[in-house]
C-alpha cells in the first residue's frame, strides 16, 4: 500500500491510507533547521533539498526530494523533524519505512 501512496502523491492525488495533518507544524520546525520557507524549497537557493505538498479528500502529504550530495545528512534531520510529529517517512530509493502505523486488529 505505501507505494501506492507513493505514486499517488507523485500524481498529485491522494490515497484512502491518507489522513491530514498540520504542515504548517513540520515547516515551523524544518524553518528553524533550514531557514525561511519558500515555494519550493527553505533558506536560500542552497537548501539540501526540496519539497512539493498537496492535499486531497482523504489526507494531505508532503514530499521531500534531498540533493544526492548531502541526503545522508540532511536525511537524519528531516527524519527526526517528521517523526517528531508522528508523521510517516518513506525512502523510496531504499523501501524503508519509520512510524508506520497500523490499526489494530479488533
């Protein structure tokens, strides 16, 4: 199901996985990592990486693409930033998944 996620984000549309959040919240705290927000990426032009979001009837997502160069790094902060606030990371380049959570069984 995470890839179909995944590839629903990257279509723009959402999935019936989804749920919504604050992105207002996570960006407060990649701005304190990062600098200001701009369209597309935080800080100046120089920013490790950068980010689309979207939303739809079943949840909102972001997406984070990281500059090859430095993703190790910068993968670190941005994971303990998400997962901070109880949000989903997915590394598609590697399939791993933190804090997938899935309902329990009744």
């Amino acid at each position: 199901m995470l890839s179909e996620c995944y590839a629903a984000m990257l279509e723009g549309r959402d999935h019936t996985a989804m749920d919504f959040f604050d992105q207002d919240l996570v960006f407060n705290d990649l701005e304190a990592e990062y600098g200001q927000r701009q369209p597309q990426y935080f800080g100046d032009e120089n920013c490790p990486f950068m980010y689309a979001i979207g939303h739809g009837e079943f949840g909102n997502w972001m997406l984070l693409f990281l500059n090859w160069s430095t993703h190790q790094d910068v993968q670190t902060k941005i994971e303990t930033i998400v997962l901070e606030h109880g949000l989903m990371v997915y590394d598609p380049q590697n399939q791993l998944v933190w804090n997938n959570r899935r309902p329990s069984k009744v």
